[in-house]
C-alpha cells in the first residue's frame, strides 16, 4: 500500500478526531494536560415545586453535663456539634469497640470463624472488672465472646479474643493500635483489650465516633448484635448496660463504658428514616445522665438535619475528550457513594456543578483525578468531591497520535477564530 492509499483509507478517522464532541466542563486546576478553558453544568438532585419556603432556623447541639461530645452522620461522617471531641480522655470500656473490630476483621478475612471453640487461659479467668464468668475448663465460641464483649461488657471475654487472634493480649494490642492508626484515630492510644486503667490508655469522642462509623460501615453483618438487650452463659443472665435500647427508639448500639477515672461515657447510634445519627459522649457524672445526654444529642440531630445519597460509586456524571489515546472519550465519576447531610427539608432546594477539563492528553489513568463536583444550596458551596476516570485510557497508536495533534492545533485555532467573531 501507498503512504497516499493510507491517508486515503484513514481521512475518515481524522476527520471524526476533528468532529468529535468536547466536554463543556474546565477546571484547569483540577488535571495535567487541560486547556485553559472553564465552563460549568448544574446537575439537579431533587424535585423543586416552587412553592416560598421559611427559613430554617438550627440551634447548636444541646449543652452537656460531660467532659466531652460528638455527634455527627454515620454515611456522611458530618460533625453535627462537638465540644472538646479531640481531647485525650480514658475511654474505659469504649476500649472494646476496637477489641470488636478487630474480631470483625477477623470474622470477614476467614482468620477465624463464628464457631471456632476458644480456650480460656487463667488470665482472662483471673481478670477483675465486669465479666462474663468463663472459666478455663468452659468450652466458648467466637459467638459467645462476641455476645459476652457486647451484652456484658467482660473483660474476661476481651482477652480470651485478644489471646486467640493475636496470641497474647500484647500482641493484639499492638494490632489495635496499628488499626487505629489506619483509621485516622489520631488521638487514640491502647494499652489492654478492655479499658482497664492505664495513663497511656486513652482515645477521644471523636476517635470513639471514627470507629464506631467504621463498625457500621464495614461490618453491618455483625453490628446486628449491638441491639442485643440481655444475653445468658453458665446460667448468668446479664442485660446490656445501654439503657438506650430500652429508652430511645431505634437505637440500636453501640457501647457503654465506665470506671472512676473515665467517669460515664457512651457511644451510641440511632437511626431516623435512612438516616442514622452516631453519638459519643465521654465523662458523664451517672449512668442516667449519659443515656439521656446521647438521647438529647440523637433528638436533635434527627430533628435538625438528614442525609441524602448523591451518586453511586462509579456512577457515570461526564465525560471528557481525550487527545492522543486508544479511545477518544473517558468517563468519569465518583470513586465511592457518596452522601450529603444538610438541613431537614432542604432536599428539593440542592443543585451541584460539575467541573471539568475540555481536554486531556493521554495516557489517562483509571482513578486519576480530572475534575470536581460542588454541592450548593442557597448558592453556598456545601461539599466539593474530586472525579475521577472511571477507566484508563492509554496512548494510541503513532498514527492516532499524528491526527490528533493535528486535529487539536486545527481544533484550538477554529474555536479561536469563532471567540473573535
């Protein structure tokens, strides 16, 4: 074949590199190898029936009797009201939601299962604080720990768990610090696998309400058990010390905890419609009053606020052209769903605006940055999200390559040549 015969055979394909649509979204800033250009689409979220709506007036959380507080949305992870959140307070039995992950952890990657049988070492026989009275001759499962952590709060019961996932309670608790770690609980630091008291033992409300979080969020199959009210080994019937299971509706957790250096604390979860309230509280002066603090802190975030699901992950919201590639268009979206909580009642009223380049030159890699969302309302930005491709898209051919550069010099000076007229 000719050189002649082949830019014959190929003008179609330089011709559609020429035609081809260009994304209407630009934000320089947001990826490498964007033209200069910015424009912006709304993406409505919610019906608008047009009718005057009255201010909506939000008072700050609700005053507590406590050391510290934090109430916040558990798809969202919006903070709806803290005070002194991030300070460094023993956590007493709090300490064994940690225990817990971990254990769910286990429980999800096949390390261990359900109804493993345990062995009670004289340690965790011997070990003082509330219990759930094994012995070393019992015969417990995984099961009957996981119910003995929750619903009797023993610490016998932690470091039979600790001792067999981790082979001794230090070895665990150095994995528990370590999973702290990898879930930002910057203000978090164990000693043990129950909440004994130790001064380099100590977490903070809003680490408690991180962790609690990602109980929910990763583990909903084994969350289940935190509703459970009262629980029965070797003829001991105990009740769950969350008095908000009896008290608010649909509680359903998480944890309580309790010694005379951490006071009363509590985290505690509730959910209204779809939306579910995480609440932790910290050095409360009575068991009473940290039930009914949560209860207040709860009240008022499902009275004041919801949560809405924007996009799914990977939900296509744009597309972008790209230069010099195998394909000619990426699309791109959100890495993970995505929430938005905002006051209740203003669904209908969000808008977003999407950002994006009008050009990018490959290669293109899947999960690369190339825009950004923002979520308004009332014309104020609320939350802005990065997108992302949802495929790679890596250099063409040579021959693709030599019609797109020309395709987009041609395409720069016609697009220019049209602004001047």
């Amino acid at each position: 074949m000719t050189i002649c015969s082949y830019f014959k055979l190929n003008s179609i394909a330089f011709a559609a590199a020429l035609l081809l649509p260009i994304a209407s979204f630009a934000d320089d800033s947001t990826a490498a190898n964007t033209d200069n250009t910015v424009n912006a689409v709304n993406l409505p979220i919610g019906p608008n029936n047009g009718h005057p709506q009255a201010p909506l007036i939000i008072p700050p959380a609700p005053t507590i009797d406590a050391k510290a507080y934090i109430i916040l949305d558990a798809s969202s992870g919006k903070i709806l009201g803290a005070n002194d959140a991030d300070v460094k307070l023993p956590p007493a039995s709090l300490t064994k939601l940690m225990t817990l992950y971990i254990t769910f952890n286990a429980l999800a990657n096949g390390q261990i299962h359900l109804d493993d049988k345990v062995p009670v070492s004289n340690k965790a026989w011997q070990t003082g604080g509330s219990r759930m009275f094994i012995k070393p001759s019992d015969t417990v499962t995984v099961r009957e720990l996981i119910q003995g952590i929750i619903v009797d709060s023993g610490n016998d019961a932690c470091v039979a768990m600790a001792e067999f996932i981790g082979g001794s309670e230090d070895a665990f608790t150095n994995l528990m610090n370590q999973q702290a770690a990898r879930l930002g609980m910057n203000n978090s630091h164990f000693t043990d696998c129950n909440g004994l008291p130790d001064p380099n033992h100590y977490s903070s409300a809003h680490d408690m309400a991180i962790l609690a979080r990602a109980i929910i969020m990763q583990f909903p199959e084994y969350y289940k058990g935190f509703s459970q009210k009262e629980f029965t080994y070797a003829g001991i019937t105990q009740q769950n010390r969350n008095r908000l299971l009896w008290r608010y509706p649909n509680t359903d957790g998480l944890k309580t905890g309790h010694t005379n250096e951490a006071g009363y604390c509590l985290v505690s979860s509730a959910k209204q419609g779809d939306t579910r309230f995480i609440a932790a509280v910290f050095g409360a002066p009575s068991d009473n009053a940290r039930a009914e603090d949560s209860q207040a802190l709860l009240t008022y975030a499902a009275r004041f606020y919801e949560t809405k699901k924007l996009y799914n992950a990977n939900q296509v919201l744009g597309q972008v052209r790209v230069w010099k590639g195998i394909d000619k268009i990426v699309d791109v979206g959100l890495s993970a769903d995505t929430y938005l909580t905002i006051p209740a009642g203003r669904i209908d009223k969000i808008s977003t605006q999407t950002m994006l380049p009008s050009k990018v030159n490959a290669p293109v890699q899947k999960g690369q940055v190339l825009g950004k969302v923002s979520v308004l309302l009332d014309n104020n930005t609320l939350a802005e999200y990065p997108l992302v491709a949802l495929k790679a898209d890596p250099l063409g051919s040579w021959w693709t390559r030599m019609v797109d550069s020309v395709g987009a010099t041609v395409h720069g000076w016609w697009s220019k040549k049209e602004q001047e007229i």
